[in-house]
C-alpha cells in the first residue's frame, strides 16, 4: 500500500495513527467482553477504520457527521468519553439514549454527530438539512455522512442525494463499498460497476478513494471540505473497503470465499500504516508501545466507569414525558384569553395562509418546503406571493421527494430552524412516513433532539378525487407517539392551531380538510394568535346526546342536528393527539348517549380508541351504547355516487334516529 505523506507533518501523521488504533483496540476488546456476555451485539468496522477515522479527522470539529454502525473512529475521532460509549453499548442510563436505544442510534450535539436508525438511509436527508441550514446562514461548513453499498440501494439514498443536488448543498456522501449489505454480494444488489458512475447522472462530482488508505481519505476529505466551504455542492465519495468479521458478529462469514479475507488482510489498514510509520521513522517501537498502553488504559477506565453504573429503572411517568420536548405554550397569546381583536372575514384556506404569513414573520428560522409552493403559490394557492415577502432561500419548491424533505425538516431542527413540509395532498405522506414515524416521532426519546417540524396535510375526500387524492389518514399518526395530530373544522381554529403548531417545538401533523378550504368562512382576528393544542371545543350544547367528532364531522353534525331539531352536544376534538380525555368526559357524564363521527374508515379510526376510553372510564354515566359512525371501509371511489354512499351523513343520519329511539 503507497502512502504520500505530501506536506503532512509528523504530527498530523502520529495523529492519524492514533485515530486509527483507539477504534482498533476498542473493538477487539468488545469482541471480547461480547463473548462474555458482558454487551450484546457488536457490528464490527474492522478492516474499514480508516475511512471513519480519515474523514472525521479531516474535517473541523464542529462540521456534522452522520455515521453508520461500523463508525466508530467517527465516536472516537471527536473524543467521545469512552465511559459514555461503553455504557451506551451495555444500557446504562450514562449512555446517549438512556438505556433506550443501543449500538451507535443515538447523536450528541455536543460532538457534532448524529447517528443512525436501523433504516440505514434516512439520515441521508438529515445531512441535507444540516447543510441547508449552514447555507441559509452564509457559514462556511460541510457536512458528511455515509451509507453502505447496500444501504444505497434503498429509495433515501437517490432522494437525498436529488434534493442535495438540486439545492446545491455542501454534503460529502461517503459510501462505504465492502461489496457485501449483510450477506447479499454487489452483484445482487446493482448492476452498474462503481458507485463513483452514479454522480454525474445526479449533477454531482464524484470521487473515489482506496478505503484502506487512511492518509488518502485523510488527503480527499480534507481538500474536498476545503473547497466545498467555500463553493456549497454535494459530492460523491466512495470508498472501497472490506468487512473483515460478519455484518454483526451472530451473521458469522461463511458466505465470504476465503480468498477475500486473504486478499484484503494484506490491506488492512492499522497494519499497513503503522508498518510504513516504522518505516519511514516517524514512528518508533517504543513510541509504538506507549500509544497502545495509553490506549489500553484509556479503554480499562472508561469499563470500569461504565461497569459500576446500574442498569437504568424504569419509571412510566418519565418514559411517556420524555416522548415529546416540555414545551409551555405563551398563554397570552391564546384568543380565549384576550380581549376581542379586529377580525376580517376569511375562508378556512385564507385562514391557513394567513397564520402561515404570520409565523414566517414571526420566525425568522421558519423554512417552508414543499412541492410547487414557492411562485406557483403551491396547488391550493396558500402560499400564493410568500417568495416576494420571503424569498426562495425560506420558500422551496422541493422534487418530488417527500422522504428527503421531511427528513431534511430534522436537519433544520438540529441546527435550531423550524420547518414546514406541505404534502401536496396528504395521501402522499405515504412516501414519507419512515422519516415521519421513526425519525421525527422518536428523535427527542431516543437521545433528546427534538424535531420542530410541522408537516402540512390537505385531506378528505367529498371533491370526487379518488382512491389517492382523498384518504383520511390521520389515524396512521395518532398510534405514534411522539407526534401531535391536529386537525381544525374552522376558519378560527385553522388559524391559530397553525400558529400553535409553529409555537410547539414538537412534531405536528396539521390536517386541512379540502372540501372545507373555499367553502365556510368567519371573522378570523387579523392579529396573531394561538389556539392551544390539546383542548376540544364544545361548538353546540345539547341534552339529548353527545356526538364527538372533528373536521368536516362537526360541519355534517351541526346540519344534521338543525335539520331534525336534535338538542346536542356536539364536541369538536381539533387535536387528535394528545385528544382531550376531560372534555370527553364532561359531555359523557352530561347526555349519556354518545356518537363518534369521523370521515376516517371504521375500523382502525380514532373512534375506536374514544369509544373504549368512554367504556373504560365512563361506563356507569352512559343510558346506551356507544355508536360510532364513519366512512365505509373501502378505498375512497371517484364518481360522485360512490362517494356519497362511502362518506358517512346518511348513517349519522339513521345512528341519530336509532340513538335517539333507544
């Protein structure tokens, strides 16, 4: 293996050594203690140290890294306490993720890392978004990340590295080519030769490294970060390397030839650089052995740090509080708490612009992204003339990329931005609910970084759309926790839940229902305002029954009730997660008889949950059965008489009739 020191000095060159032997020493001592039982899986980066320990030694300290889990010379690289480390393996509470997450899943801001979820390509798009935030600031900073040769076969990989072209973001995407994603070889994972092919077909430039070199990874990250800071563009860069042990050590080898080990072990790269080190003379045995010592000793403190710290208790209060950031909304700004405003008469979608114009203004941090939304004004218009108020850096037309988008929203959150993503259609979501659901939803559990997204969903059918243009979905949301799910029927409430969700710095899925955007209106203040998360509205009082429903639910309900002269009370969730539990129980214990509208299909929908809830709580003040009433479970149809009989007024309707009769 040829080394060109160039204008290295030997520091620079002892420095690389030492990076490449901590990570080294560590994990032939983890493969020991996971033989003992004493940590429970280990995904060994053997043989492949120095692209981690090259890149990260390259790059300044407070430049993000996004690794994988044979990186740990990343960990290593920016002195991460090894006590730390080592009780993050074992679960202890000292760990990152508090005994909630294991292996390198966790990140630590302090470091500058942001590790991985088991998906493997998400944080891809997380990179995105850190660099996006450095660009919007004018700083001069690059961030890396990386994927494995497998793992760029997934649909995050093309996403991200679209939307990091397009937006010309300063992103080194390092892949990690060891020719095998667990046990399946290259050539059953893609046809084309290199992955450095890859780069012109997304209008980037790309490079590649001999893995094993760690002076040449060293050498190309660091030029490439030098010129990237100061012309912001994604690179590509692969790195051929070898996995000398299995994907983790249960998976074994025995589908690698053994000529391959023979093969790569000439080119390991601890081995080969120490013995050019020795050779060259900037590295002597005695210095040699002092590295290791110091090295060893380092390794037996931080286990005996790690090994005298108990196991974490649990405790079900702090388990579900730490689901979400603590967040205390600004009561003054609650329209039920002010004095009367100026208000102007809106449409339920002028309502929504007009409480997204208001946050911008408010938040200077805020970004909106999403399909055709910048000077198209987006497909329903509500972001119609914001790139002349903001510009396009706050106001971006995205590619049709929902997974990269939403997962560059984290992005934005680690570096303190607040972000909007409109799915054009909230059937659409589908694209993006990896990113949603595992990476939004459990970022601030798992190590504490909350993700200040609120994501943008036109729903509902009732428009003659169709199967894809008209699904309620918002129940697939509302069993995550960790997510916030709203939902507002009105113009009033539109307005000021939107601001609230802006105001929350947690996750929040905002429904807007389609059919509802042009067609009510309502003196709607002119001022900012919030209207608080979490609280239901009763919008009628009645005796006769209660009927719990939220978005266009409350609409048919009121007219269904004036219609047939129905003395209730009709109750409007507006949040669906966290739902109002006491409201509930208010209007319960008050009529007795209950009905549980929503558009979503039967089984599987939030009234379902409200229904047992209702059952387990408030048995005894019910006079009849708890009825729900929804749309048939069908895919939504498009002709207009299908439709009707999907959508549930008629059997509100005979329920009504049926309730009230009992």
């Amino acid at each position: 293996m040829n080394f060109d020191r160039k204008d290295y000095s030997n520091d620079t060159l002892l420095h690389l050594y030492h990076g490449l032997l901590k990570p080294r020493m560590i994990e032939e001592k983890m493969l020991i203690l996971l033989r003992q039982g004493k940590v429970s899986k280990w995904f060994s980066g053997i043989g492949q140290e120095a692209i981690s320990v090259g890149s990260t030694l390259a790059l300044e300290s407070d430049e993000y890294i996004l690794p994988l889990h044979r990186n740990l010379g990343v960990f290593t690289g920016r002195n991460v306490p090894l006590d730390r480390l080592f009780a993050q393996w074992q679960g202890k509470t000292t760990g990152f993720t508090k005994g909630r997450d294991r292996s390198f899943h966790f990140g630590t801001n302090e470091h500058h890392i942001v590790g991985m979820i088991s998906h493997l390509g998400p944080q891809l798009a997380v990179a995105g978004g850190i660099a996006l935030a450095d660009k919007l600031d004018d700083k001069p900073k690059v961030t890396v990340t990386y994927s494995g040769d497998g793992g760029a076969s997934e649909g995050d990989f093309h996403e991200a590295l679209n939307v990091a072209a397009v937006w010309q973001l300063p992103v080194i995407f390092i892949i990690e080519n060891n020719g095998y994603g667990l046990s399946t070889p290259s050539n059953e994972q893609f046809r084309f030769k290199q992955f450095i092919d890859k780069g012109p077909a997304y209008g980037m430039e790309a490079v590649q490294v001999d893995g094993n070199n760690v002076l040449e990874v060293y050498d190309t990250v660091h030029r490439l970060a030098q010129d990237l800071r100061q012309n912001p563009r994604p690179v590509l860069l692969e790195a051929l390397t070898f996995r000398m042990r299995g994907h983790e050590e249960a998976s074994g080898t025995k589908y690698v030839p053994q000529e391959l080990f023979e093969q790569w072990a000439q080119k390991d790269p601890v081995e080969n650089y120490e013995k050019w080190l020795l050779q060259e003379g900037i590295l002597d045995e005695e210095a040699r052995m002092r590295y290791r010592e110091t090295i060893k000793r380092e390794i037996e403190e931080g286990l005996r740090v790690a090994d005298a710290t108990p196991m974490p208790t649990a405790n079900p209060q702090q388990e579900l509080a730490d689901m979400y950031q603590p967040f205390e909304p600004d009561a003054s700004l609650n329209l039920a708490t002010g004095n009367s405003q100026p208000a102007t008469e809106k449409r339920y979608v002028d309502a929504i612009s007009d409480g997204l114009r208001q946050s911008m203004e408010r938040y200077p941090e805020l970004v909106l992204m999403g399909q055709d939304i910048a000077d198209y004004g987006g497909v329903f218009k509500i972001t119609e003339g914001f790139v002349q108020q903001f510009g396009k850096g706050r106001v971006r037309n995205t590619p049709l990329c929902e997974s990269a988008i939403v997962g560059a929203g984290l992005g934005l959150s680690i570096k303190g931005k607040k972000s909007m993503v409109e799915m054009q259609f909230a059937d659409f979501v589908t694209c993006g609910f990896n990113q949603i659901v595992n990476n939004l939803a459990k970022s601030h559990y798992r190590w504490g970084q909350n993700a200040d997204v609120v994501v943008r969903m036109p729903t509902g059918a009732g428009t003659a759309a169709g199967p894809f243009h008209s699904q309620s979905n918002e129940a697939w949301f509302t069993h995550t926790p960790g997510l916030k799910v709203v939902f507002p029927s009105n113009p009033v409430d539109a307005k000021g839940l939107l601001c609230a969700a802006f105001e929350d710095p947690n996750p929040v899925m905002f429904f807007e229902h389609k059919l509802l955007y042009r067609s009510i209106t309502a003196p709607v203040p002119d001022a900012y305002y919030t209207t608080p998360i979490g609280k239901a509205a009763l919008v009628r009082e009645g005796d006769e029954m209660s009927i719990i429903t939220y978005g266009a639910g409350v609409h048919w309900a009121l007219a269904l009730a004036d219609e047939v002269g129905l003395s209730a009370d009709i109750l409007d969730l507006r949040t669906l997660l966290p739902w109002d539990t006491e409201a509930v129980r208010q209007t319960v214990e008050k009529t007795g008889r209950v009905i549980i509208l929503h558009e979503d299909t039967l089984i599987g929908g939030l009234g379902g949950e409200i229904a047992a809830w209702i059952a387990e709580h408030c048995f005894r003040h019910l006079d009849a059965p708890v009825h729900r009433v929804a749309s048939l479970d069908t895919a939504v149809p498009f002709a207009p008489p299908l439709e009707k009989v999907f959508l549930p007024q008629q059997r509100l309707r005979e329920t009504v009739a049926k309730l009230r009769s009992y």
